[in-house]
C-alpha cells in the first residue's frame, strides 16, 4: 500500500503468477491456449516482417489486417477495429461505450474480466444471474440498460446462445450497446457478425488467440456500424497508441487469410472435445454442452478443489473457481489427444 496510489489502486490486484507456469511435462489446460500450432503462414509472415522492417514504425491503423478481417466477414475495413487482444479491444468499449447514467448488465457467471474493467474505468453496472440450467436467459435482460456485454458461448459455462437469441436481445434493447464477446465462437458457435449491418447498437468481439492459436501475439477485433467503431478509435486515438506492432499485424493478417489451417485445427478441438466429453460422462462427471475449446465438467462426488489439487499433484493443471455455484466445476480445456489421455488416465485414478 501507497500513500502515492489513488484510491481505484487500492481496490485492484495485481497480478499472481501462477496461471502460466512452465514447467517441462506440464499438462496445461488451464487457459484456453489452442494446442495446436499456428500456421506456417503466420511464422514465415513475422519472418518476413522482422530486419529492416522493425526500423519503421507500424501502420497507425493496421490498414491491411482490418482489410483481411473485412474480407473475411463481409464489412468494410471501417467498421473494423483492432487492439492488443480482444482484452485491449474490451478496455477501450469499457471506456468509450459502456459508461453511461443505466447500468451495463452482464450475466453472474461470465468472463471474470468485465468486473475488473468495471472497477478499473467507473463503469456501474448489474449483474444478471444465469438461469438453473446455468444459461443466459435473454427474458433476465428487460431491465433499464445502458449497455449490455456477453460472452457468446459463455464463459467458463462454454453454454452458446443461438443465434435468434442475440437477435432478440439486441432488437429489445435498441437504445443499449450490446456487445457479444465471441472469444470462442469458431469452435462451434453461431456469429452475430451478419447481424451487424441491421443493428447500430451491435458490437462483435473476437481474439485470435484460441482459434487461430495466436495468444501469445495479441491480437483481437471488434466489427460494428461507424458510430461504435469511431466510438472506440477515439479512445484509442487520445492514448496516441498504435493498435499493433508490426510483427503483430503482418502474423495476423496471414492467420485471417489462412482458412485451411483454422478449419483443420478447429476442426480437431472440435473432435476431441466430443471425445473427451463422453470420457468424462463415462466416470461420471456432469458435463456441461460446450460451444468452446474447454468443456465444464464436476463430478456429484468430489469437490471441485479437491479434484483441481490432485491433477495439479499429477502435473496437469485445470482452471478451478472458488466462485458460489461453480465451485465443484472444472473448466478444462481441449488439449492435444495425447494431453486429454493424461488427463483421463490421472482422472480415472482420482475419481
Ligand atoms: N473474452 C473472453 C470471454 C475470454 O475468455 C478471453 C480470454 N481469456 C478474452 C476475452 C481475452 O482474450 P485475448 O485478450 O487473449 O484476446
């Protein structure tokens, strides 16, 4: 503590180590990362890029990126916005969207940012519980809103909403932003992206760190009508920052244009999860239909951190929240084939 800290300081944590450990035979299935390599395309683009590039600064608007994600979704590159992350890209719609006189309403079981954001940049908001199926209920919604933000599929629930769901939320709220996160859309969602054009108050948000194996590049983007996009430009624009570097930019342009490999290794987290989800039905655990690469899973006889402490002792780490109603979960994401064996072999030892 600081007598120099303002006082929002004193209500934020910092960061504990401890989520990315690396360790040599580490199973790690605790952070969503795709456990498949991203492509060729994306290694030789950041090669290419590296030399005399790195001299010179980066395109200010990432011109040739929000090219290829206009292409690929059918936009303009206008109505595209980039940022470090789709955290960065959340941050600035924190800033510059969601900060109104009516709450911003998100569900009571979801990304555990949005909170953090909330605190971190004066947004007041209302939590929405999830129903006893754990699902968003878009009826929950009908509540005075400034801005409503969710997760489509939800997270650590993986639960997606279909389509004419959102549709429904976004033309019963036409004066609120709705934001709907699809951080994991890819692996079997539906997108809200072709809803963009009839919907000023619609917001798409996507990263290209679990579907196009990107983490640890940072990259994520945001597609909207010109009001919300310049909406989010502005904030970015007053912190003088450029959106991307330049090894960032030209690695996730070639992962957009390269719809091969995302449908190959998509298609592949997709095939596990099926597996892994009937493998952990078969010992008795309750899994959650999952939309995402990581399935929700407990099991009616173990307590959640007892289950995440064992694994842990077996070198295999899983996301455990000690959070009311989810506590005897797990959130496990989909690794590699050879990953989800150890896990299911150490599980079988447990359960
Ligand atoms: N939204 C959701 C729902 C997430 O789970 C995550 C990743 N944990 C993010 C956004 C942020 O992803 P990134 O910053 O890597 O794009």
């Amino acid at each position: 503590m600081s007598r120099f800290w303002s006082p929002i300081v004193h209500t934020l944590t910092p960061y504990v180590p401890g989520e990315q450990p690396r360790m040599a035979g580490l199973v790690k299935l605790n952070t969503n990362e795709n456990p498949y390599p991203p492509s060729p395309k994306v290694l030789a683009a950041i090669a290419a890029e590296t030399g005399d590039g790195l001299r010179l600064y980066p395109d200010p608007v990432s011109l040739k990126l929000r090219t290829a994600i206009g292409a690929l979704h059918d936009v303009d590159p206008s109505e595209v916005f980039v940022g470090n992350g789709s955290d960065e890209v959340l941050a600035h719609a924190f800033m510059g969207l969601f900060s109104h006189d009516r709450p911003l309403l998100f569900p009571d079981i979801t990304y555990s940012f949005y909170p953090v954001y909330c605190g971190l940049y004066g947004v007041r908001h209302v939590t929405v519980p999830l129903d006893d199926a754990m699902q968003v209920g878009v009826d929950d919604y009908r509540q005075p809103a400034g801005a409503i933000i969710l997760p489509n599929p939800n997270a650590p629930t993986g639960s997606a909403l279909p389509l004419a769901e959102i549709e429904r939320l976004v033309s019963e709220h036409p004066d609120a932003v709705v934001a709907i996160d699809e951080a994991y859309v890819d692996f079997g969602g539906e997108s809200a992206i072709p809803l963009v054009k009839r919907y000023p108050n619609l917001l798409v948000i996507h990263t290209l760190s679990k579907s196009r194996s990107l983490a640890g590049l940072r990259v994520g983007f945001a597609i909207g009508q010109r009001p919300l996009i310049e909406a989010l430009e502005r904030v970015k624009d007053s912190f003088n920052s450029y959106p991307l570097d330049r090894l960032a930019a030209a690695g996730a342009t070639a992962a957009i244009e390269d719809a091969a490999w995302f449908d190959e290794t998509r298609g592949k987290v997709m095939a596990s999860r099926a597996r892994l989800t009937s493998e952990l039905e078969a010992m008795g655990f309750v899994v959650l239909p999952s939309a995402a690469n990581f399935v929700f899973a407990r099991h009616p006889e173990h307590a959640g951190a007892e289950l995440a402490g064992k694994l842990r002792e077996r070198a295999i780490i899983v996301r455990h929240f000690n959070k009311p109603r989810i506590e005897d979960y797990l959130r496990i994401t989909i690794g590699t084939d050879d990953e989800c064996r150890r896990l299911t072999e150490a599980l079988r030892e447990i359960v």
